[in-house]
C-alpha cells in the first residue's frame, strides 16, 4: 500500500503543506498569463510584477528563496507580495494606498443625468432609446420633473456635482435647458455646490444663440462623430444624409466660440466601423482630435433590433480595437501625442494609486455611487443604461420617481437589492481575477446580455473585452519600452 502513487486532487492542500523553512508569508495576490513566457502578479492594491511564467508557482510553494533572486526578492517585499512577519510592518500604509483606490466613494454620487427630451430628428440605426418624432412636444421634460430633479441633485453630499443634459436630441429642448441651468445656479450657490454642465449633441440644431448661452455658462459640449463621412452618415442617419457635414461645422463652431477643450467626440462601433480602424484613427486627428474612444455598441434598448447593423462577436472588436490601438501609437511613435482613452482610463488604475470615474470600471460599481439618471418622464434610474432597458419595458433598475425622497430612491429597497451585485471582490469568477482590481463590476450588462446581475463570466461579453484589453496593454508595456513611456504620457496628458 506505501507504494502506490500519490492521487492528484483539487483539493485544498493543508497547512503543512505550505509552512516550510522559507523565512517569508505570503501576503494577497493574483496572478495571470500574458505571453508565452510572461505572467503577472497583482497585489490587493494594484501593485503588479511581471516575471516569467513559473514565478507565481515559486513563490506560493515557496520553493523561491531570497538567495535565487535578489532583486526579485526585494521587489515583491517593497510591493507588499510578501512578508517577512505574519503582519506586514507596513500595513498602515497598505491600508492608506487601499482607501485611495476607493477614494471616489468619499462624496457618493457625482453625475447627474437629465434627459431633457426624447425628440431627435435624427434616425440613427444603434439609437438605444425610443427617439420620437422631433415635433412631438409631450416627451420634453416638464419643469416640475426638472425642479424635483434639482432638488434631489443638491442634497448629494458631493460638492462637485456635474449636470449633463441628454436626449433624444437635447437641443430640441433647448428652452428646458436654460430653465433647469438658471434654476441649478440659484439652488447651487445655497448649497455651496460647484457645478459643471455638460450637454450631448449631435450638433444638427446648433444655433449662435445656442453657442453663445453656452460660452456664458461654461458648458462642456459632447458630441458624435463615427468617423469619415461613409460611416457616420450610415451610422447616423438624417434624411438629409448630411449628419457628418453638421457634425463636423457644428465641431468647428463649438471650437471657435467655446475653445477646443470644451468639446470633446464620442465613437460608436457599429458592424460597418469594424472594417475601418487606421480610417476611423485617421479621421478623429484629421479633424484635431488628440484623444479617441474605442467602445463598442451597447446591448440596450432598440441598438438591439438590427443585427445585421449592431451585432458582432467580441473577438471581432477586440481585433478591431488592436488595429486602431496600433495606429494610435503609431502617431505617438512619430511625435504626435495621440491618445486611446479606454486604454488610458486602464493603465490609470495600472500605474498610478488613483481611482478613476468612469462608472464602468469602478467597484462598487457606478451605478447609484457615482451616477443617477433622472428620466424625461420624471422616473430613476441607477445609470443611463438602466433608462434604457426600461425603453423596452424592463424596469429592473427604476429606483423611483423624482418625487420619492431622496433617502427612498439613494437607500431604498431596490438600491439594497442592487448593492448586493455591484461588488466585483465578491463575484464567481471575479473575485479570483489577477485582473480583479483594474476591472469594474457592471449588473446592468450582465442582466441585458445574461439574464442574470451576477452573470457567467466564461461567456461575459464585459469580461472577455476586459481582460484581453488589460492583457493585451501588458504585453504591449513589456515588449517595448517606447510604447510604456507613450502609456504614461497619455496618464498625465502631456502634449
């Protein structure tokens, strides 16, 4: 019976079998294959070390000793992999990096959506909501919504509060904008808020008069443009077939009236702009832009009816968004700052101990924490994508109406039930993740495209995008030297 061979199992292994004569414990970390020959380890606070691939293995058995690698050594001490004592000497300061990752939980919610009208006179075939004809005033957002609203902005606790105006097309209702503006300033100088406002348009009903309140009330211009012309007009139809040509006179104004960093473009990849990423690259700098987002279409709402225009396979846009991440560094590589702002959001929580604001890569999530959605209608929702589902008849995510109080719809029944999801330490499949603390937790996609708000991560759209972009952002960091010092200048923005 001694004779017979030891049967492998998945079984934990017991403590013994970890305690022996190495003179260091081990502190948390995940670990993760890059390439063929490297992986990665990343501590609790996104501390990370990519060494050869056997590392990880070393280390946890502890067959890796302080004499084989010195320098290694010391590296996973001064970056809190391991520990010479039980408790690290340290832990205080741990502790401290730990709460500034989470920093952008201090203040709760921050951004608040109004929106302001569902009319557009724009039929754009990704449109996640039911856009109604442009003449079609019952779908403005009445002024006592727009007051409640208000009311419920200013009793956040953050001092900084952004107000941003969506549609439809929300220039159609640009009466209803100056109206919840002047009433915002009133109530702000009350509660000691500062306010920014953001308006998103597709620029088609820009007027002077338009530019000029906007220039007088420091307001940040959001807009669309889906690359060259063949694109976008395709993307964003008018029947007029002159989207792009608006576009681009209405980019132009904004830029003369309100100056070039108050107007900032926004992608959408529709099936037809996965054959164009150098063109789609190409056209953002032709027109001035220095910065470009790769996103791909969102499964909300009716972007979901035309598959042939909207579908595709995550693999597919994950090629596409190489192809364009490639000839982005390309321009860097030529001396031309140019910069891919979903890689930059990344790499922000990769190399810096800061947290970042885009809702969809925060854990606790966004939703709620970050971003409230107040509709034309005067429902609430926890994100934009929320009001979306509810498009289609799915009110999964209606917290309640603007004339709920404010403890009801922030810390409500339905905020509880959520909370207990956004949290992506706490997942299956998640949890485990080397890339655990560079990711978000999103309930809202994985309900849309699983059925579930815990979602299945072997077939999460969300998760195989991510990890293959933080994947993919390593590789290109360890390959070439250029390319990690092209990574940190799109970090601190220099030009």
């Amino acid at each position: 019976m001694d004779n017979l061979p030891v049967k492998n199992t998945r079984k934990f292994k017991t403590e013994e079998h970890y305690n022996n004569s190495s003179s260091y414990h081990l502190l948390p970390f995940r670990f993760h294959r890059i390439t063929s020959f490297k992986e990665v380890l990343v501590n609790e606070i996104g501390d990370f070390l990519l060494v050869p691939i056997g590392t990880a293995k070393a280390i946890i058995t502890k067959s890796f000793t302080r004499n084989q690698n010195e320098e290694l050594y010391g590296d996973l001490m001064a970056n809190f992999f391991i520990s010479e004592t039980p408790i690290p000497e340290l832990l205080d300061v741990l502790a401290v990096r730990y709460r500034t990752r989470k920093s952008f939980l201090d203040y709760f919610t921050s951004l608040h959506i109004f929106v302001i009208t569902l009319r557009c006179e724009h039929t754009c075939h990704y449109c996640q909501v039911s856009r109604v004809n442009k003449d079609i005033d019952a779908f403005n957002m009445q002024k006592h919504h727009i007051d409640a609203g208000i009311d419920l902005m200013m009793k956040s606790p953050n001092p900084d509060i952004t107000m941003e105006f969506q549609g439809g097309e929300a220039l159609l209702a640009f009466d209803k904008i100056i109206y919840a503006i002047e009433r915002t300033k009133v109530e702000a100088s009350k509660y000691n808020k500062n306010i920014s406002y953001v308006i998103c348009t597709n620029l088609a009903p820009l007027t002077d008069d338009i530019l000029h309140y906007c220039k007088n009330n420091n307001i940040l211009i959001s807009t669309s443009l889906d690359g060259p012309d063949y694109i976008h007009n395709q993307n964003r139809h008018r029947p007029q077939k002159n989207s792009y040509e608006l576009a681009i006179d209405g980019i132009r104004k904004c830029r003369e009236t309100l100056g070039e960093e108050n107007v900032s473009a926004l992608l959408t990849t529709t099936a037809l702009s996965l054959k164009y990423p150098f063109e789609i690259v190409d056209e953002y700098y032709s027109q001035g832009f220095r910065n470009i987002f790769l996103r791909p279409i969102s499964p909300y709402g009716f972007a979901t009816h035309n598959d042939n225009k909207n579908k595709y396979e995550t693999s597919t846009f994950l090629d596409f968004y190489k192809s364009a991440l490639g000839r982005i560094i390309e321009y860097n590589l030529q001396g031309k700052f140019y910069r891919e702002d979903y890689a930059s959001i990344i790499l922000k929580k990769v190399l810096t101990p800061f947290p970042v604001g885009y809702v969809d890569l925060q854990s606790p999530t966004g939703m709620i924490n970050n971003v409230i959605v107040f509709n034309y209608d005067g429902k609430v929702y926890a994100t934009d994508e929320s009001r979306m589902l509810a498009e289609m008849n799915d009110y999964t995510f209606l917290l309640g109406t603007v004339e709920n109080s404010y403890e009801d719809i922030f810390y409500g029944t339905k905020a509880l039930e959520l909370s207990e999801y956004w949290l992506n330490e706490t997942l299956p499949g998640c949890s485990e993740c080397a890339f655990q603390g560079y990711c978000g937790s999103d309930p809202v996609f994985n309900y849309a495209t699983q059925g579930s708000l815990v979602g299945f991560r072997p077939t999460s759209a969300f998760c195989q995008k991510n990890m293959e972009i933080i994947r993919y952002l390593f590789e290109l960091m360890d390959s070439d030297k250029r390319i990690e010092k092209i990574f940190k200048s799109w970090i601190v923005g220099r030009t």
